[in-house]
C-alpha cells in the first residue's frame, strides 16, 4: 500500500492488510517477557521498536522523538486514562500517535473512552499484533496526508480538505470522549491519468459530474469533503444500528456504478474505489470496486473459457 502524489494529487491503494510503511514504535510495560515477545514480532516485521518499562521516562522519550505509535500497559495502576493523559501532554508533535492499550481484560469501548484507539489483548496472537499494527499503519498514513497543506479547496458542494480534516480530528476526539463512532468512506478515482490524458476540458467536466452525483448521494448528516484532485472522503457521523455503514458503501457503490454505466465514453468514465475505515481503530470493514462485478459477466467469463 502506497502513496502517490502528482501535482496535488493523492489516492491510497488500500488493502485488507496494511503493509505500508514500517513504523517507530514505543512499547510502555514492565513485563520483561511482554517486552521481549513483542519486539520480536514487530522488528521482524520491521518495525523500529524501542521498550521502556519505566513511565516517567518513556515520558521523556515522548518529548523528543515522534512516535508513530505507542503501546501502553498502565500495570500496576488499575485505570489507563492517567498514564494516556500523561502521554498527551509530552507530546509535541502536530500528528498525534497511534495509542494501543495492553490489556488481559479490556474491551475495545473501554480502551476507546480511556483514550486509546483500540487493545491489544494478553496474550498476544500473531494474528492480532499484524492486525492492529496494520490498522495503526493506515491511520497514520492518512492522518499525514490529511495534514499535508496542498490547498485543495471546497467544490461543488464538497469541503475543502483542511475543513474535512478538522471534523476528522474531533471525531476522533469524540470517540475518546464520548464513545461516538464514526466511519470514513475514501473514494479514489484510479483511472485519472487515462481521464486528465483525454483532455483538461473533458477531465474537468467528468469530475465534475462525479463530485455533483457524489453530494447528492450523501445524507444529509454525511460530510463529504476533496480530498485532492481525484480523491475524496465521506464522513458517516454516528451511525444509529451495525450495519448502517455498509449499506451506506452498497448504496454509494450503486449509484456510483449507475453513473458510470450512463457515460458514453467508457474511456474516460471514472473507476472507483471506496474503502470504509473506522474511526479510531483505523480498521478497513468494506471495499468496493466500480464499475461492479456482476454475476453475468463471471457467468459469461466461465462460459468462453469452457
């Protein structure tokens, strides 16, 4: 999974597993055997890893060094919120870290309201380190372009993407605070350079068509904001039963693929991609592709190679 920039222009390829850029990793616990157990795993993934046992002095490594993400078992103290608040206050960069709390008992709602983004369970699995390590990876990655000032203003009915970032960030602080869950659909267009290639006047008028049929699918409590040249994002804000995101992404994959089935020129109708990432855990949940599969079209691929 990896970023690319052209002149502005952003769009992330997205995976079910993250394997994106190794991170610089803190690990606060005074378990030896912890320590050891999981500085393994994370180097051999490539991970930069550094241990510190004692509280105070991983507060003081906090200061100076910008930690990508920090995992915290706040043993003996029975609460994590005081040692999570004391990890906020030294830090002292503007892209704040990934939190993963370490925990034998902990949900993830009570690691969420303690102010981490999500637990990591004793005793650890593989399976479970890869996964939440990969989660903290795409946060971070799009919490660094989300901060990135490239001046991609308001459009067609779309915020600008500081504006988009700003509401990011508090739902994020919602979460920590209120236990409000919210999801993000990121929405790339992975055909661009063959649209921009067609002409900047055909170009313009296709994006413009997709971000006027973009804001018309959203509800009226989404946000959707521009994200760069042929990327944006669609914050779902409290979702009221379990499976309101993802009919939310079938519903924008559908209409979306209406659209592009009505443009003429296929050479320049827009393929998408939307991933849907929750907030704060950083976890992918759905993707989807448009143009869609459809059954006809595996049915007749079957066909002609029988």
């Amino acid at each position: 999974m990896d970023f690319y920039w052209s002149s502005g222009q952003f769009f992330l390829q997205w995976g079910l597993e993250f394997k994106g850029r190794c991170m610089d990793i803190l690990v606060i616990d005074r378990e030896s055997l912890t320590n050891q157990l999981i500085s393994s795993k994370l180097a051999a993934k490539g991970h930069t890893v550094t241990v510190e046992p004692n509280k105070n002095e991983a507060f003081e490594k906090i200061k100076t060094r910008p930690f990508d993400c920090i995992m915290v078992d706040p043993y003996p103290l029975s609460e994590a919120r005081p040692v999570v608040v004391g990890i906020w206050k030294n830090i002292r960069t503007p892209i704040k870290p990934y939190l993963l709390l370490l925990s034998k008992t902990a949900t993830p709602e009570e690691a969420i309201l303690a102010g981490t983004n999500d637990v990591l369970i004793k005793p650890f699995s593989s399976m479970d380190i890869d996964t939440k390590t990969g989660n903290a990876a795409r946060l971070m990655e799009i919490c660094r372009h989300m901060a990135n000032e490239d001046n991609v203003h308001s459009s067609g009915g779309m915020i600008g993407k500081a504006a988009f970032n700003q509401l990011l960030l508090s739902a994020i602080d919602r979460a920590f605070r209120y236990g409000e869950r919210s999801l993000v659909v990121f929405v790339d267009v992975m055909n661009y350079d063959e649209i921009v290639a067609a002409g900047e006047t055909v170009a313009a008028e296709i994006i413009r068509k997709l971000t006027e049929k973009m804001t018309y699918m959203r509800r009226q409590s989404d946000v959707i904001g521009r994200l760069g040249a042929q990327s944006f994002g669609i914050l779902l804000q409290r979702p009221q039963y379990e499976s309101e995101p993802a009919d939310a992404v079938n519903r924008f994959s559908e209409i979306l693929d209406k659209f592009y089935n009505e443009c003429d020129n296929k050479a320049v109708a827009p393929k998408l991609e939307l991933n849907l990432v929750e907030l704060p855990q950083g976890a992918l949940h759905e993707q989807r592709t448009v143009p869609l599969a459809r059954i006809t079209d595996a049915l007749s691929a079957e066909g002609e190679n029988a």
